[in-house]
C-alpha cells in the first residue's frame, strides 16, 4: 500500500525514533505519535458507532481497545513494511528495532498523525479501513476484545489452579517516553517477556506471548 505525502518532512518525522536524534523532544516521531494516538481513538469510534448501532458503550470500547492494541497496530505496520523504513539509532537499530511489535505500533501512530496533518481526516478513515477495520470479524469470533492479561489468568487458573503475576525487567527512556520490558510469572517460573510504553500495556503484551507459549509448549516444570 502507497501512502504519498505532500509534504515528504512530515513522513521522515514520524519515521523517526528517539534514538536517532539528539533531541528527541523536536526530531522525533513522539509528538505526532501523541497526535496520531488520539486521531487513530476518533476514527475508529466513529466507524464502530456507524458499523454498530445496536451495541452498547461498553461492547464498543472494547472493540476499540482491540483495534488499537500494541500488536494490532505492530500488524498494521507490518503489512505496509514500516519496520523497514525506521529512522533508528545505531543500538536500537543493532538490537533489532526495526522488528519491535511496540517500536512499530508507536511509529504507526506517529504515521497516523502525519497522514492527519498532511491529508486530513478522510486520508485517515482510509488507512483505518485498509489495515484495521478488517480484523474486527476475526476480533469478535476469537472474543479478541478481552484483554489478554484476563484470557492468561482464566487460562492458567484452569489448568494448574493459580494466578500469573508480573515483574519488571527493564525501564527505559525519559520520564515522557518510557519503554518498559515485564515477563510473566507462573508458580515462580519466568515465561515471555512484553514490552510497552506503559507498565500495564507491557503486561498486556506479556500475557498475550505467554499464552500463545502455553499453547503451544504448555507449562514449566
């Protein structure tokens, strides 16, 4: 998928990770991921208000939540190949960035808000509709909408009767663009590591990569 821009300096901005600059306040993609985080919130509202008119506030704002999730978004920037085109400095392009589910999400967001300033909102409602909007019936079938730390819990309480907790690996950045690293911890054994820009979307990521372990592994012994 294309996306041509008018002014090509706005793409180069929200392709721009903190890493590579030397203020990070001004060159990097963080203020039009800001922007981009709350443009991404109304466009997908307004098409779950008009694609839903039956449901309630509550069932919509999961839906949303699901939409706009850590590795929805990181899919979204997959299927456009954004990892490829990240500004990012030499260590966190040597330690993989480019592949990062929360990198990419962040940087699709910052996307987001430079296609909003470059193109205005229908140039948005596009983008949602292309990339985002088609997940929703796979969303609903699979109960997608539950948070993952909720689906982890019921899961692990089934089968061995006990309750996940979390723990911090690592904090990184600035006060105003923490990057934080948590892991899953069952019955005192660590599982899969999950990385946000908030504590709680760090779990979130955790749980949804221990899950998908457990499945497919089962548990430590």
């Amino acid at each position: 998928m294309e996306i041509k821009f008018n002014n090509p300096e706005l793409l180069k901005l929200a392709l721009t990770h903190r890493s590579a600059c030397t203020n990070p306040g001004t060159c990097s993609n963080e203020r039009l991921e800001f922007l981009g985080d709350a443009v991404l919130e109304f466009v997908i509202s307004e098409a779950l208000y008009q694609e839903y008119p039956d449901e309630a506030e509550g069932f919509m704002t999961k839906l949303r939540a699901a939409l706009v999730r850590q590795n929805s978004l990181a899919k979204a920037a997959k299927e456009i190949d954004l990892g490829n085109l990240l500004i990012l400095g030499k260590g966190e392009a040597a330690s993989g960035g480019q592949e990062k589910d929360y990198l990419l999400a962040n940087t699709f967001e910052a996307l987001i808000g430079a296609v909003y300033l470059d193109q205005g909102i229908e140039a948005v409602q596009t983008l949602v509709k292309k990339l985002l909007l088609p997940n929703l019936p796979s969303i609903i079938s699979e109960k997608a909408y539950i948070d993952n730390k909720t689906l982890l819990q019921e899961y692990v309480q089934a089968e061995i009767k006990t309750t996940p907790k979390y723990s911090t690996v690592s904090t990184k950045g600035p006060d105003h663009a923490r990057e934080f690293s948590v892991v899953a911890v069952i019955k005192g054994m660590k599982y899969m590591v999950g990385q946000g820009r908030t504590k709680q979307l760090a779990e979130e990521a955790s749980a949804r990569n221990t899950l998908e372990h457990l499945k497919t592994f089962g548990f430590l012994s």
